[in-house]
C-alpha cells in the first residue's frame, strides 16, 4: 500500500508537469484551431532560462541567502521571456499564415519547433547543464517506504497555484472573457470591439508562460536540462489535451494527471521501458470509444 502511495504522489508531481504544458496546447487550439508543435520549445527555453538566472544567483551568492527568492524571480523572468518569445513567434510563424490552409500551418509549427529547438542547440550546447540544487535537498519519511521530498511538494504548490490562476484568469476576468468570445465567434467579438489578435498574442504568451514554469520545474526535478528535452514531454503534454479533450482546459488539466498516473505506474507495476506505450495506449483507447475526449464536446463555458 505504501509502495502504490508513494507511486500516485511521483504521478501527480509528473501530472502537473504535463497539466502545465497541455494548456498551452488546448488553450491555442481553443482560439484558433491551431496545433502548435513549437509548444514543446517553450518548455525547453524555459527550463534553459531557469538554469542561467539560478546559476548566476548562484555564482553571485544570492542563493545561499535567499533561495526562494531566487527560484520566485527565476520563474517570474522565465515565464516573462518564453511569453515574449512565444508571442513574437505568433507574429512571424502564425499571423501571415491566419487565412492559409491548416497544412500550411501546420508545416509552419513544424518548421518552428526545429528552428527553435536549433537554436537552443546552437547556443547552449548539446550537453546537459546541471541545475543548482542546493535548496532542492530534503524531504520526510512517513512509514519504512513512502518518501515525499521538498521538491515535490514544491512542484505541486507551484502547479496548483498556476491552475488556480489560470482558471480565475480566464472565468474571472474581462481577458478571460475576451478569450473566450474569441474562441466562440471571432467575427461577433470583432464587432463588440474584441482585439483578436490581441487576445491570440496573449494566448500564446500564458501557455508558454506556463510551460516555462514547467521547464524549471522539470530541471530542478531532474537535475539538469537539455536543448532537445521538450519533444518528448511536448508530445505527451498533447496526447493529454486530447485525451482530456481538446480546447478544454478543464479537460488539458485532467489528462495531464491521469498521463503522468498512468506513465508512473507502469513503470513501477510494469516496465520502465515501456511506461511511454502505456500512455499512449490510454490515449488510443479513450479516443477509439469518446473521440471527442474524456470531457466530451467543447461547450461554450469552457472552450478557452
């Protein structure tokens, strides 16, 4: 029972993480149609970002003294960057293709995601960087087996806290509701004075903002980053939009949990070495019976 407890808390940290990203996923896809496999690049620069604040922090002395600090401001900056970047990458890759064939797009997105990904290789390197992970240290025991670390319990604050802050961003606000009239009928939101080019920029910029947070989370996790971790996260992160149904992000919050279930398990239960097909057969078996996803059709209060 312990070794099943200690399973679903290393699943729910993963969940998050795949949470994070499939948001930015569904929430594009929620207003214009549109897969963004450049999705993935935004959680890798951002997990890059978050190495070089923290390391210069770390150089600096900063952080032996304020670490928290310097992990809030290391999010904050990254987020802040990979937002900038997604939103300039909307401008040069997706605005001139808005009335082009989905196909166009999509080799768009395709040709974006190697540029990008390219680019972190070119200047950051092949190799690995390690993270600084002096204040990631530590945990407690409960029980002979179950282990819950610091880390842990900090990607999962910092996850609830982001989704509790997207939710209310998005139902709670006059952005929110702009984003989701646009996502309804950008013609009629047009005429009530709805900038849809705007809200499609700020789109962009919260889901990769989003899955920056990730990125550092995944580097402090992990230990390190690298210029090509965010394909495969990247294409889990949307087989869990689609499972959760895509353009509902209530849906994209599901599936990422029940993706990172699913993955951990198999790798204790079954075989680590195929903790991957796992998750994809999950993600076949739900769209084979409710093709529409476990959430089922976008309605008009959750469609982002």
């Amino acid at each position: 029972m312990e070794y099943f407890l200690q399973q679903m808390i290393n699943g729910l940290t993963l969940g998050g993480v795949y949470a994070l990203i499939a948001l930015g996923y569904t929430m594009v896809y929620g207003i214009i149609q549109l897969i963004n496999f450049a999705h993935g690049e935004f959680f890798a620069a951002g997990g890059y970002m978050g190495v070089i604040l923290l390391s210069f922090l770390s150089f600096h002395g900063y952080m032996d003294t304020h670490p928290w600090w310097c992990l809030t401001a290391s999010l904050v900056l990254s987020m802040s960057y990979c937002a900038l970047l997604a939103m300039a990458v909307e401008k040069i890759a997706y605005l001139p293709l808005r009335h082009a064939s989905r196909l166009s797009v999509l080799l768009s997105a395709l040709g974006m995601s190697i540029f990008l990904q390219n680019g972190l290789m070119l200047t950051q390197g092949v190799y690995d960087k390690p993270y600084p992970t002096s204040f990631t240290h530590g945990g407690f025991v409960l029980g002979n087996v179950l282990q819950i670390s610091y880390m842990q319990i900090m990607i999962v604050g910092i996850t609830a806290l982001l989704l509790v802050g997207l939710n209310r961003l998005v139902f709670k606000t006059r952005i929110g509701t702009a984003m989701r009239a646009t996502a309804q009928d950008k013609v009629m939101s047009a005429l009530v004075g709805i900038n849809s080019s705007r809200i499609i920029s700020i789109t962009f910029a919260l889901g990769a903002g989003l899955a920056a947070a990730a990125g550092i989370m995944v580097g402090l996790y992990y230990g390190s980053v690298r210029y090509d971790m965010g394909f495969v996260p990247g294409i889990k992160a949307f087989a869990a939009a689609v499972l959760g149904g895509i353009g509902n992000i209530t849906g994209a919050m599901v599936g990422g949990f029940i993706i990172g279930m699913v993955e951990i398990m198999a790798a204790g239960y079954i075989s680590s070495e195929y903790k991957d097909v796992f998750a994809f057969i999950i993600l076949i078996a739900v769209l084979y019976f409710m093709p529409t996803g476990i959430m089922g059709e976008n309605v008009d209060d959750t469609r982002v």
